[in-house]
C-alpha cells in the first residue's frame, strides 16, 4: 500500500464547539481535504477519527498541499506501530529515532489520543523511558529547551504514531462551514489578502472584478485570484465576475464633483458586487479596506460608502498596516503577482473628500444612471478560475522597447512628472482626454504610448488598436523609456526628479 502515513490535526477552534456543530466542521474538512490531494492528482486514503485525520498516500509532498487547508492545525509525516506494554512503545521508538539522535541533544515529547484510561500510563512516563533508551543507544544528552532532534509519540489504545516534526497548517475553519460572500478584487495585495483572511474563517467566496482598465488590468487580476484559487480555495470551484464599469467613468466624472469621485465609484463598485452576491444568493461583501490607506479609507468615508451596500460588507483588514498586508501576501504566495497589478484609477482629483457628506454624495449619485450599472452587471463575465488561463484569455498588447521611426509618443504620466522629464517632442494627455481625443489622431503613423507601469498605456493602446491604430505601449513603462533616452540621447539620470528617477 502508501509509502507514507499522515496525521492532520485540528485547529483549535473545533474544539470549542457542540459535538454536532464539530461534526459538521469535521465533514466538511476531510472534504476539503480530499479536494486538495484530488486537485493536486495526490493518490490517498483517508482514515478520520475523532480528533485526527490519518492519511495514506505515496506522495511525501502532501504534507504541504494538506498544510494549506483551513481548518488544519498541523501536518506529520509518521510511522505507526502496534503496542501492547510500554516496553513496545519504547523498543520502537529507539528504532525509529536512535541513529537521529545518535551523538546529538534531544528532547521526546509524548501526548496521548482517544480512550486515555486505556493506555495505562501517562505521557511523562512515555517520554522519561523512551528517554532513557535512547540516552543508554548513544545519545548526547538531553535537552528540553533547544534540543537539536524532537522525537515525538501520539499515543492511542494499541496504536503509537511516531514523528520528528510537523509542518504549521493555518488553523482557521473549513472553506464553507460560515456560508458564502463575494470578494471585491483589483489585483492589488489588499483585496487579495483580505479574500485569503475571510477563507481562513470558513467563507466560501467568489471574487468580483470592477475592470476599469482593460485587458491588461483583467490579465492581472486573473493571475492573483487564480494563484489563490489553485493554492487555497479547496472544496469549491472559485468563480471570478467581471464587470466592466470603465462605460460610467465619463458619466461620473461629467455629473459628479470632484472632490467626491473615489467615494461615489466606491459605491458603485460596492454596490455592483452586493448585486453580483444577491444574484447568486450569497450573503455578504468582503472588500481590502484598512482604515485610514488613503482618503476613502477614513472612517467617515467608510460609512458614507458602507451605505451603499444592502448587504453585510466585511473588512477583515481595517486594523492592519501596509507592511503586515505585504507581509501576509508573501506567505500567501501572491506578493510577486499583485505587486505587478498597478493601481488603476485616472479619477484622482487634486483635493478629494476625507470626510465626505452622506446628502452631498446622494445628490450627486442622483444624477447618474443607475440602471446603466444593473445592465453592466447583468452583462458580466463569469471566469471559472480553476479552468481559466489567462495568458490566453487575451491577445498581449504589442510592447517596444524602441520607439519606431516617425512614431509619436503619448505620455499619459501626471503633469508634475511630465514636466520633470519626458521624451523629447512626447505629447502629454492624461488618460480620459487621451480615450476621447484619440479618434482624431492622424492613421498614418504609429503611435508608443507610456505611463509610469504600464496598465494605463496598454488599455489606451488596446483602444486604439480596436479602432485599427498602429498602436504600441513601451516595455517597462517609464523607466524603460528613460533608459532608452540615456542610452541614445546621453540624458543623464542624475538630473531628473528623483520621484521621476525612483
């Protein structure tokens, strides 16, 4: 049969419930469970008891796959023996662990499972004669602080499972046990983190995407959310909604003050995901927010846009700092993917609302229509993200690393950093000027479009190449089009603003 035997352990909030309740949570885990090793093509079987789940299968690396499902406090790769006197218990483990700790500090720790008044004796007596042998086989000493090798026994009536360490799980609760929700997304390190806090704690969630820039933006979205939905979303298939709200950006930024744009999109992008939920019966919006990130992130905006929602909205984040966000995206798995999702938004007025007013937000929420965000809903993409590949969902806009003879080049940077530096005769628009203008634009040239990463010039550039452009974005945005400037222009970096330069 399997070459390995595993021992899942339960996190600590199992043991906090009602036997039924547990159960319940039990089930669903070995479910999960069994989804992960399926996905990961990981043959087992499994054997659940009433505080562990022991699993057979000839993949050492399962421990890890199985290490990723919430739920799981810890995973061993063990060895089981049979026992009938203490002097089996402590004859198998010298076995197992004495050439281990041949010559080296050592520590056993022994703990007890099941029916403990079958056992016979205590867990001190376990680790004091098994011990002793090993110490007699030619152990260094012992050394219950910082040993160098931990011999481990999990004791049950007539089994011994033996181990020498345990891989950390994530604890939490099973995917599922606490209902379903939507996460709001935009490739960024909070939505993400946020989604992976709210799976931990047994939320089943689908993920909705506000695209606001293209095909460039879609592609990395899709990347984070399907890296979270391979490594962390077992017992589901995760679905991801798209809705292309980039139709409302000229309406808002017609009718409503500007000072109020971020909090009125907000809304409409809190209120398109509260609709997504209730189209598929779920109960509850998760979103990144931490208080006080950036303006619409104050308190008194988060109430003026929690308003929206007819939903429950949850933000696991509101007391984390940026750097604990970062962090958990890398132990997450998602810092390298969300860190190339460029934040998208070309409504960023110079004086936004920090402390916006319910009255003056409904007022100019009023003069859109609202209907146009139901169409747009009900239009949505759907992307199985398990199935999805996003590399091939989308044609690549065509990158240079040149700029071709006679091409134009459209800088699409701030003013600020425009006038800081920009590439000799680089025609200068901001985005939403550059969408409505570029039908006018001569055909017989080509065009080479930049911004500071690169997400604002390729929906520009896909734009125009839908409507038959010559139409490029630059490779690496910005800084490689400096760098081209320095290599063929001998224009120094030393002399730019640093914020240009950085």
């Amino acid at each position: 049969m399997p070459d390995h035997l595993l021992i899942l352990r339960l996190s600590g909030d199992f043991y906090t419930k009602a036997r039924r309740t547990r159960m319940r949570f039990f089930r669903r885990l070995a479910a999960n469970a069994a989804a992960a090793l399926d996905l990961h093509g990981i043959p087992h079987r499994m054997e659940p008891t009433w505080s562990r789940i022991y699993v057979e299968t000839p993949e050492p690396g399962a421990a890890e796959v199985l290490a990723r499902v919430f739920g799981v406090q810890s995973v061993s790769v063990v060895q089981r023996r049979p026992w009938e006197r203490l002097e089996d218990i402590v004859a198998a483990g010298v076995e197992i662990f004495g050439e281990a700790v041949r010559d080296r500090s050592f520590a056993v720790r022994a703990t007890r499972r099941g029916e403990r008044e079958r056992i016979g004796f205590d867990s001190i007596r376990v680790e004091s004669a098994l011990g002793r042998a090993l110490l007699d086989g030619g152990a260094a000493r012992v050394n219950l602080s910082t040993p160098e090798v931990t011999a481990y026994v999990e004791l049950e009536p007539g089994a011994a499972h033996y181990f020498f360490d345990k891989v950390p799980g994530h604890g939490g609760l099973p995917i599922g046990v606490e209902g379903r929700a939507v996460a709001l997304v935009s490739g960024g390190f909070d939505s993400a983190v946020a989604s992976w806090l709210m799976l931990k704690r047994g939320v089943q969630l689908d993920y909705v995407f506000c695209n606001l820039g293209g095909a460039a933006h879609r592609l990395g979205v899709l990347k984070v959310m399907k890296s979270i939905a391979e490594r962390w979303s077992y017992g589901y298939a995760p679905h991801l909604h798209e809705v292309d709200l980039a139709p409302l950006l000229a309406d808002l930024r017609q009718k409503v003050r500007p000072t109020n744009w971020q909090i009125v999109l907000k809304r409409l992008i809190l209120q398109a995901g509260a609709a997504v939920a209730h189209r598929g019966g779920r109960i509850g919006v998760v979103t990144g927010d931490a208080i006080g990130q950036v303006s619409s992130q104050t308190l008194q905006n988060l109430a003026v846009i929690t308003q929206a929602s007819p939903l429950v909205v949850l933000r696991p984040l509101l007391g984390f700092n940026k750097e604990e966000i970062m962090d958990l995206a890398r132990r997450i798995g998602i810092y390298d993917l969300a860190a190339a999702v460029a934040e998208y938004c070309d409504l960023m007025p110079e004086k936004p609302a920090t402390r916006a007013a319910l009255r003056d937000v409904l007022h100019d929420e009023a003069a859109l229509d609202m209907g146009r965000l139901d169409r747009l809903v009900d239009a949505r993409r759907i992307f199985d993200l398990r199935r999805v590949d996003p590399e091939g969902l989308d044609a690549r806009i065509p990158e240079v690393d040149q700029v071709p003879p006679g091409a134009a080049v459209i800088d699409l940077r701030s003013a600020n950093a425009y006038r800081s530096w920009h590439y000799p005769d680089a025609l200068h628009l901001d985005l939403p000027h550059a969408l409505s203008a570029y039908p006018s634009f001569a055909r017989d040239r080509a065009y080479v479009v930049v911004c500071e990463v690169g997400l604002k010039s390729a929906h520009l550039a896909e734009k125009m190449r839908e409507e038959g452009f010559e139409a490029f974005q630059f490779k690496h945005g910005i800084s490689g089009l400096m760098s081209l400037a320095e290599r063929d222009a001998g224009l120094a970096a030393a002399l730019l603003a640093p914020a240009v330069r950085d």
